[in-house]
C-alpha cells in the first residue's frame, strides 16, 4: 500500500463532481487511495479485481474530464467497473459486491444514473453508447456516448458491427480501447497481434509528439494524397488504420496509467469538432497490486483474501472435482482414440474444461476468442467435414450464438456437441449469467438432442454419448462448481438416447428429475415418505427427446408428479406437460405441477439461499407436492421468484 499523505482525497470525493473540484496534480494521489479502496473492498467481498486496477486511472480521467452522467459512460463487459461505482456515490455501498441484495458486480442501470447501460456480456458498448450519441444528435441535446472496450472484448463480431455505423454519430461518440494485451486468458488472434504491433512498434507517444498528431488529424479537415499515403504507413505501424478505415480518428496508442498524457488527451477528444475517435489507451491487468500483476491471469477474478499476501480463500482444498474439469479431463482421454474429437471455447479456456483438453491435443483445441458465434458456425463447418466437434459455451454465452445454432446447426441436422456449462443459476454474477434458458431455446429447435446429468459420473457417460452420437446436433448442459462426489466410471458408457431412469421407487407422488436438483428431489422423498406418501424419483437424463414412455407410466400410475429442472419455464418440464395434455392426461385430473427458476432473480452470492428462494431445494420440493396434493395449483415460479 502506498504511503498515503494525512488528508484522503478520496474522503472528499463522493461523485464526480466533487472529483472535478481536484487540481490535476492532485489526481495521481486520488488514483492511488481509489485503487487500495478497490483491493481493500474485493479482499472481503471478492469478485473482479484484475480489470478495475487495470482502470483506475482511465476511469479517474473519464469521470475529470467527461460530464457524466449527461455524458453517457458505457463499461465493456463491466467487471471492472468497481473504481468508477466508488467514484460515482457506491463507496459506501461497496463492500456489498456481488451479494444479495448489494451491489451488481457489473453495470446496471437501476443502480445509478451513471451507469448509462448494463453490461456483463461482452462487446455491447460500442453499440450502446453509439445509441447515446446518436439520440443526442437527433434531439440536440449535449452529452457524448463513451465505450469502454477492452481488447478482449473487441475481438467480438458486435464490436465491429457497431463501428461500422459510428460515422453517423460524428464527435458525439468516443470509444476507448483498453488494451492490457489479456483477456480472461492470454488474447487470441489477428487482433491481439495487431495490436501488439501497435503498442510494440512505437515507444507510447510522448505527449508532445501524440498531441501534434492529434492536433494535425482531429483538426484537419482534409488530408492530401500524400500526408493520407504517409497515415496508411503509419497506421500501420502504429495500429491505426484498421480503425480509421472504419472511419475512426485513431488516437494512441498511450500510456493508460500516466495521467500527465491522458488528461490532456481526453481534454482534445473532448473538445474536437471531428469524430467519432477511437482513444488506444495501453494498461496492464492487475497494475498497482503485486499478487495481481504476477499471477498468470492477473486475478481476474478473485475469492476473498489477505492484502498483504494476495491469498485467496478458495476453502478446504480436495472435495468434488468441478463438472467443468470431469468434462475436459473425459474429452481429452476419449480424444487419445479419436482424432475426430476437437473442442472449441470462446476465450473460456479454463471455466469450460478446454485447458484440459489442450494440455492432451493441442493441435484439436480452438480458443476462438470472445465469439461465440464464430465457434457454432466454425463447429458446424468442422462437422460438415467428418469432425467431431465439441463447442463449450457456458449457457448464457451461447444465448449470443442462437441463430448459428438454428441455422447454421439445428436445420442443416450437423453433428455439433454442445458442452454447455454455468447451466442454471451461478451463484454472484447474478443475473446476466444464470444459465436459465438454454433448455427452453434448445428443446424447441429440430433434430436437437438435450440432456442434463444429475453428477459427475453421469457427465462422464453423456461426453461419451456426445462423442458416438454422429446422426445430429446433442448438448449437454451442466452446472457451474463441483460434483456430488460420487465415483468417476472407469469406462464412459454410451447412454440410450431419449431413455430415463427410476432411482427410487415408490406410490403415490412421483418426483420427475433433470439435472443434478435429483440430490434434493431424493432427499424431498425422504421427507414425503415420512409423512406417509410413498414417493418415486426418476431421473429423466433426456430433456429432449423425452422418455414418454416412462413419463406415461409415472404420470397415470401416482396421485401427484412434480418436474423438476434447474431452468427457467419453457424447458423439461414445460414439454411433459405438453405430452400430458396431448395426451389428455390433463383432461383425466392429473395432478403435475412443473417447479423450475423464476424468470429472473437477483444477484446472489449464497447458491443455497438462490435455490432456497426458488424453491427448487427439498423443502422447495416438499412444499409444492403438499400444495399439489391439496389441490392448490402453485405457481411455483412466481412463488419462488424473488425480483
Ligand atoms: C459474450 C461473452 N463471452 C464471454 C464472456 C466472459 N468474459 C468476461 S470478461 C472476458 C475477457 C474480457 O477481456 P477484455 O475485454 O480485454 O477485458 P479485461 O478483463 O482485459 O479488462 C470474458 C471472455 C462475456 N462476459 N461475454
Ligand atoms: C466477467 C465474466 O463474464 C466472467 O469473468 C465470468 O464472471 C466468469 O464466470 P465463472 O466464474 O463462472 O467462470
Ligand atoms: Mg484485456
């Protein structure tokens, strides 16, 4: 921690406003006590921590020499975004990150009034605050739109869709890359390499220098063919032109931790006539805490831990493997004898698994980067052309690559394999990446086959029924963390498709599982049992297609039938209640009650509390049977939503 003199700048600044009361000499010390507040927050409420060191003195800048909120500030991504809500009124409210009803760990509009857009997912920025500007030009009201993208996020399609449309916005639009040369993992791709080449090929502009060249593009109106022939040449070495060929005013690259040359700069881009400008601003992930700066991914995200030793406290070591690495460990040994296997991320190396998988086949391993719909159309290529393709998306991830899924895999019937992770609720990133409908916009599609494991021995089983299923399009779906605990299968079996299973066998209520809630719909059994009502749990394994024969058995042989599906409706249980209507079970009296999420819930750091309040825990389970039993029709979803 850096020795701080008596007076903390940061006591005196709550918003903005008060920050622009500062003189400029003033602001390195204000960056200094903002970063030790954003490592002393995230040690006791953890969360993102390696982005938003990386931003605190572009973020100090943005908010000195910007008029947020009128103008509108769009984070990319948003997980770095803890320096500007202790910037914008939130200090005091900081230490709530990522927890129950506390503060969102990414943007969200309800929040603040400076926090223009919600974020979370990547690469929305640039469109959003083009929307900005744009809607300011057109009502001549004042106020800029300003993208916060980093160069992870910038290797995304959205990103150049929206710039491809920027000129319209003028010098109403800035966009500000962040390159820390990192994304979750190190970057991927021609992108990254250009930028390397940018930030490699000249030492950071001295101020001098860049505020000449600022000065002869942003307010020269016209170039000559030779000063534009010499700025092609440059561009090149100094990773302009790609973006000025979008129509850009490329500015950069600079030093994104010196404050001496970004307030200046900031100050012209602010004040120009030109636009729209494309600020390239170089940080490093992690800057200004050491444990962050060494470690390999710059702490991007981070349990608790001590600030003076950077130790975090991920529990007692051991336990369950996490499903993520059952699966990439299953995949890479079934690749040893089928080199048709390969697998695809997009720039989630390490939370799908794929790092398993490109340890063993490096050669078969594809880290696309943050574009998820590249990876399903480029599966889908791989499989048109004999492969067995693996595309491991996290469930609300692939929600961006939906229309590749349809077309490109659904419809043409392409043997993709779907490893489809974070599936359900995911505990503190909260809302925007519950896996809560893949189910729902997978069950629905054509020739697709659904399934979901109850543990890890059952993932294991379903990778391998992934890998022999070559006749069409297979997901399997799987929730962040770690398994029951149950014993690995020596030899992954090949499951029969659409076929269920009874793991329990009683009576009078029957307890219909998907997913790895069967745990709890077994220990609901218990209770109901008890209480005299003998009940059978099944767990159907297949969302799609569904073991109707089974389910008919279940559904005309016990008083009450409970689905249960950790998704929101629209999914498992939504089909056997169409198959009952159909037929005319419903018409009969039978009793089935369909317990899934509730459309949308808050962020929440305590899973157990998350199931608990959507009712898809024993007691969840238990109560819904009992209602059923006395007739009440529970809506269970709204019953357990708490938005
Ligand atoms: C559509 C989408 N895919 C994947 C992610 C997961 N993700 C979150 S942050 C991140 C890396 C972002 O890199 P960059 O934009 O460079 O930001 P940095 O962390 O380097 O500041 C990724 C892949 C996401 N949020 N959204
Ligand atoms: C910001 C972002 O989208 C990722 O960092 C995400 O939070 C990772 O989620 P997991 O921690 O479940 O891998
Ligand atoms: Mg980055």
């Amino acid at each position: 921690m850096t020795h701080r003199p008596d007076t903390p700048l940061l006591d005196t600044v709550d918003v903005p406003a008060d920050l622009r009361k500062l003189k400029p000499g003033q602001l390195r010390q204000f960056a200094d006590e903002l970063r030790d507040e954003v490592i002393s927050a995230v040690s006791v409420t953890g969360g993102h921590l390696g982005a938003g060191l990386g931003v605190v003195e572009l973020t100090t800048a943005i908010h000195y020499v910007f008029n947020t909120p009128e103008d509108r500030l769009v984070w990319d991504v948003g997980h770095q975004c803890y320096p500007h809500k202790i910037l914008t009124g939130r200090r005091d409210r900081i230490r709530t990150l990522r927890q129950g009803g506390g503060l969102s760990g990414f943007t969200k509009r309800s929040e603040s009034e400076y926090d223009a857009f919600g974020a979370a997912h990547s690469s929305t920025s640039i469109s959003a605050a083009l929307g900005f500007a744009v809607a300011n030009k057109l009502t001549d009201r004042p106020g800029k739109g300003i993208a916060v993208i980093g160069d992870g996020a910038m290797s995304a399609g959205m990103a150049y869709e929206a710039m491809n449309n920027a000129e319209q916005a003028g010098n109403r639009l800035v966009v500000i890359l962040n390159d820390n040369d990192m994304s979750i993992a190190p970057p991927v791709g021609g992108l990254s390499a250009y930028l390397a080449r940018a930030v490699s090929s000249s030492e950071y502009l001295g101020l001098r220098s860049l505020a000449k060249r600022l000065a002869s593009k942003i307010h020269r109106r016209v170039y000559n063919a030779a000063e534009k022939a010499e700025e092609f040449a440059r561009g090149m070495a100094t990773g302009g032109t790609l973006f000025e060929e979008l129509g850009f005013y490329y500015v950069g690259p600079i030093d994104g931790h010196n404050l001496d040359h970004l307030i200046p700069v900031l100050e012209n881009v602010r004040d120009s006539d030109q636009g729209p400008i494309l600020v390239h601003v170089v940080t490093k992930k992690g800057k200004g805490y050491a444990p962050a700066e060494a470690s390999a991914d710059k702490y991007h995200g981070v349990a608790k831990f001590d600030v003076v030793t950077g130790k975090q406290d991920k529990g007692k070591g051991g336990g369950p493997p996490a499903y993520q690495n059952v699966f990439g460990e299953t995949l890479a040994k079934l690749a040893d004898s089928d080199d048709r296997i390969c697998a695809i991320t997009a720039a989630m190396p390490s939370g799908t698994g794929v790092d398993k998988f490109n340890q063993a086949h490096p050669d078969r391993a594809f880290d696309v980067g943050i574009a998820e719909q590249h990876a399903v159309t480029f599966a889908a290529g791989l499989a048109a052309q004999g492969m067995r393709p693996f595309c491991a998306i996290y469930s609300t991830f692939l929600q961006r690559a939906y229309d590749q899924v349809v077309h490109d895999v659904a419809i043409q019937n392409l043997p993709v394999r779907f490893a489809i992770d974070r599936a359900g609720l995911v505990g503190a990133d909260g809302a925007t990446h519950a896996g809560s409908f893949d189910l729902a916009y997978l069950c629905t599609l054509p020739n697709f086959v659904v399934m979901a494991p109850s543990d890890e021995a059952e993932l294991v089983h379903m990778t391998k029924t992934c890998v022999e299923h070559d006749s069409g399009p297979i997901a399997v779906r799987y929730p962040r963390g770690n398994g029951t605990g149950v014993a690995l299968p020596e030899v992954p079996e090949v499951l029969e498709i659409g076929k269920g299973r009874i793991v329990r066998q009683g009576k009078k209520v029957a307890i219909l599982s998907l997913g790895t809630r069967l745990a709890e719909a077994l220990k609901a059994a218990d209770t109901l049992d008890a209480k005299g009502l003998s009940t059978t749990v099944a767990d159907l394994r297949f969302a799609k297609p569904l073991d109707e024969a089974l389910i008919r058995k279940l559904l005309t042989s016990h008083e009450v039938c409970v689905t249960v599906e950790e998704a929101a409706v629209g999914g498992f249980g939504a089909h056997v209640l169409t198959m009952a209507s159909d037929a005319g079970l419903i018409d009969a009296g039978l009793k089935l009650r369909t317990m899934r999420l509730p459309d949308i819930f808050q962020d929440q750091d305590n899973p157990d509390k998350q199931y608990a309040d959507a009712g898809l825990d024993a007691a969840g389970i238990v109560d819904t049977v009992l209602k059923a039993l006395r007739h009440n029709s529970t809506a269970v979803g709204e019953a357990g939503a708490i938005a």
